[in-house]
C-alpha cells in the first residue's frame, strides 16, 4: 500500500521539510532561553550564598529555592515558547495589509 496525496495514515498532512526545520529551530530556541533565564534566577536567588559565603539554613534555603525557582522557570518558558509558536501557525492574514479572513 503507498501513501499518495501527501496524507499519513492518521489522515494528517505531512509536515514540510520547511515546517520540520521552523520546529527544530523554535525547539533549540525556547530551550536556550529557558536554560539562560533559568541560569539568571538561580544565580540571582542562589548568588548572595557564594558572594557572602553564607553557612547552615540560610545557605540551603537560598540554594534549594534557587534550584526550584530555576526548574519551574525552565520549564514555564519552554511551555510558552511552544504553545506560541502552535498557535501562530494559523495567526497571519492570507493577503499582506488584511487583519481577518474576511476584510
């Protein structure tokens, strides 16, 4: 059985060699931003640990919120950079200069 019409077996299209790259790319993107501002709130919260060299409870309250806040960072911008990028697929006028289908 050959698949002809451009259609999986599923019935979904067949993503374009373009639409693949556009995925990897936004991909690579929301994860090497994630990973920046992940690194950015920990060493912002975690920091004043190795600038004052802080010991006992102070110094794992700091280093564990950091680490937390950074993993919930991460993990939020990855969602938001990928949902975006789902729903802009669809969110250009077909024609230059329209704002809606029907104008």
């Amino acid at each position: 059985m050959e698949n002809h019409g451009g259609r999986s077996p599923g019935g979904r299209r067949r993503r374009t060699q373009a639409e693949r790259d556009a995925i990897t790319v936004e991909i690579g993107y929301a994860l090497g931003t994630a990973a920046f501002a992940a690194a950015l709130l920990f060493g912002a919260v975690a920091g004043p640990v190795f600038a004052f060299d802080l010991t006992g409870g102070a110094r794992r309250a700091l280093l564990v919120s950091g680490a937390v806040g950074a993993v919930v960072l991460f993990a939020a911008r990855v969602v938001i950079v990928l949902v975006r990028f789902g729903r802009g697929a669809g969110g250009q006028p077909s024609q230059p200069g329209r704002t809606s289908p029907d104008s």
